[in-house]
C-alpha cells in the first residue's frame, strides 16, 4: 500500500469545493461503508483519500479536516474507530510534512469543539489529540472563577497605609 502505487482520489479531493453543510453528509456516508470493507480494502482506499486531502491547500484542508472530524463524530464509534486506524496507518507511511500538518491542523480545529466532541476525538486519535485531552480537563480544572489573592495586611494608619 504504498503511498507512491496510489493515485489521488479525485472525487474525495473534490469535496473541498463544497460547502461543509453538503460536503459532511457524503463523508459519513463514504466512511459508513468504509467501515464494513475488510482492512485491507479500507486502508487502500484511505490512501487515495489521504493523498487527495493533502494535495489541498492550508485554507481548504483546515474546512475538510473540520468535516472530516465532525464525520468521525456522526458516525457510530466502532466504525469512527475503525476508519481512524486505517487513517492513522496510511498517515505512517505519509511524508513527515503532511503528518505535521495533520497534528496541526487537528489540534487547531480541536480548540474550537466542545469539550464531549475533544473528547471523543481523543479516543479516535489519542496520539494527536493526547496533549488536547490533559488541556480539556485543566480548562475544566480552572473554569471557576479565580479567587484574588488576599492582600497583606496594610501597616500604619490611614488608607494608603501611612501613618497620619
């Protein structure tokens, strides 16, 4: 399965010309029968589509990444896991700079979700998402309102502390 036997897949690619509205549904829909192909089959598949989503720009890719993780989370999970594996496989075998730009990407988009949608996403992707899964529960941690500090006590009289 070699990223270099495989040809873009064009009409995946195309998607980015969409709106989200029209592009998510047909994703779903691509990654719902995905997920009953035998891995062998889903993962050369996956590989065409990687090949065509890294071919689009920053701009497009950052609107079909979003998609493509709002896809993850229409599906049920054992199929959401199912297509991140083979996703998470073809990317191994991607050039390091479309792995980073995946990170990237992913992690931007991630700041943005909810906290239920990170978290999810966390358990389909844990080795992106790793680091946004500690950030979730410190943001939850330290949602509270902060408490000042209590300042010391003001020596000498008056109310800038002076004496007389």
């Amino acid at each position: 399965m070699s990223a270099a036997n495989v040809q873009p897949n064009q009409d995946w690619g195309r998607l980015a010309d969409l709106s989200p509205a029209d592009r998510q549904p047909r994703m779903v829909e691509k990654y719902r029968t995905m997920a009953g192909l035998p891995d062998s089959e889903g993962d050369s598949q996956m590989n065409a589509m990687v090949l065509a989503e890294y071919a689009l720009t920053d701009d497009k890719l950052r609107d079909f990444t979003h998609s493509r993780l709002r896809a993850w989370l229409a599906i049920d999970e054992q199929a959401a896991l199912r297509i991140a594996k083979s996703y998470d496989t073809v990317m191994l075998k991607m050039p390091g700079k479309d792995a980073m730009r995946r990170v990237s990407m992913v992690q931007t988009i991630a700041r943005e979700m909810s906290i239920p949608d990170v978290q999810r996403l966390s358990q389909l992707v844990p080795a992106v998402l790793a680091g946004a899964a500690v950030g979730v529960a410190v943001s939850k941690a330290t949602s509270a309102p902060a408490q000042a500090p209590t300042a010391p006590a003001k020596k000498g009289f008056g109310p800038f502390g002076k004496k007389g």
